[in-house]
C-alpha cells in the first residue's frame, strides 16, 4: 500500500513539474518532405529574377519529432508541438541574405503552421508561427512547380529598416517541397 502511494505522489508531482507530455503531435513521412531532402552545406545555384547568378547555402537542419512523452524541463509545458525546419544563406556577388523556413504542428490546431523569413520579409513576430501552411502550384516559365509557399505581402511583412539596409527587400520568395534537389525555389526582389 506504501508503495502504491508513493508512486501516486511521484506521479502526480512529475505531471505538475511538466515532466509528462499530456498532449502531443507527430509530423508524418508528408509532413517530414519539407526538410528530410535539403542538401545541407552544399551550395545550389540558380538565375534570380534580375539576372544575376545566385547560390543558396543551407546551413542547418532540424527536426523535433519525439515519441518520448517523458522529459525534463523548468517551463512547466505539458503540450509538446512536433516541428522540423532550416536555415540557410542565399549569396550572389553584391550581398547576402540569411533565412528560415519552419513548420510545426500544434497541438490545439488540425493543421500544419509554418513561418518563413528572408530578408527583410517576414511571417515570424515574435517567433510565432502565424500561417497555416497552404500550398499552390508555381509556374517558372512553362515549369510547374507544386506544394509551394509562397511569401509575399499578403502573408508577410517588412521587419527591418529598409532605408538603411535596401538590398534586405525581398517582394516574394517560394520554397517548394516537390522539388528534390531545390527547396528556395524563387526569389524576387525589388
């Protein structure tokens, strides 16, 4: 009977600490395309919409999808949100541009959220996640692209002082997921 006690008191003292997950979320083998192909430290380069030569550096990838419903942790949160995301740097010969792309699914929503920043362009404020992710399809020329996000004034804003740093002006960016080789499908800028 002891025993049955003290496992109930050391139960209920590690679910007030936050050291049990009660809810949780996983990102499926879908969820996962978004990052499980991106070509890490590798350089790509493509044409940007003014002609100039381009390459894109991805820097650093993640991915928290744990199953372990045990953690340690001060914060006290019982809901653990499955995330992946990355960082990367777009160079050509007058700048760079340093970005990221994340998405998670949380646990009080039905659907993936993203944010994504390049630039000057951004969806994070105060490293929320503020847009459900919606794909389109892309046309590059006569190619088409799909299960692209497209960043641009309609879901993003201008985060930094564009006067002093003009060259942080980004219109739009796309980062596809059916793109193997290529996630940073386009970029324009101003």
């Amino acid at each position: 009977m002891k025993y049955k006690l003290l496992i109930w008191v050391i139960s209920i003292a590690a679910v007030m600490q936050g050291c049990i997950y009660i809810h949780m979320t996983h990102l499926s083998d879908d969820d996962l395309e978004w990052t499980n192909s991106i070509p890490l430290y590798s350089e790509i380069t493509f044409k940007s919409n003014n002609g100039r030569t381009v390459s894109v550096r991805y820097k650093e990838i993640f991915i928290y999808n744990s199953t372990d419903r045990f953690f340690i942790s001060s914060a006290c949160n019982t809901d653990y949100d499955a995330n992946t995301g990355y960082w990367f740097e777009i160079k050509d010969s007058l700048k760079t541009l340093s970005g990221c792309f994340l998405i998670k699914r949380p646990v009080k929503k039905n659907n993936l959220w993203y944010s994504a920043k390049l630039g000057a362009r951004s969806t994070i404020d105060e490293y929320k996640f503020v847009s459900p992710l919606v794909t389109h399809s892309y046309a590059i020329g006569n190619h088409i692209i799909n299960d692209c996000v497209i960043t641009d004034s309609s879901n993003a804003r201008y985060v930094s002082n564009l006067a002093k740093y003009p060259y942080y002006r980004i219109e739009k960016f796309v980062i596809s997921k059916d793109n193997d080789s290529v996630k940073i499908t386009e970029v324009v800028e101003t």
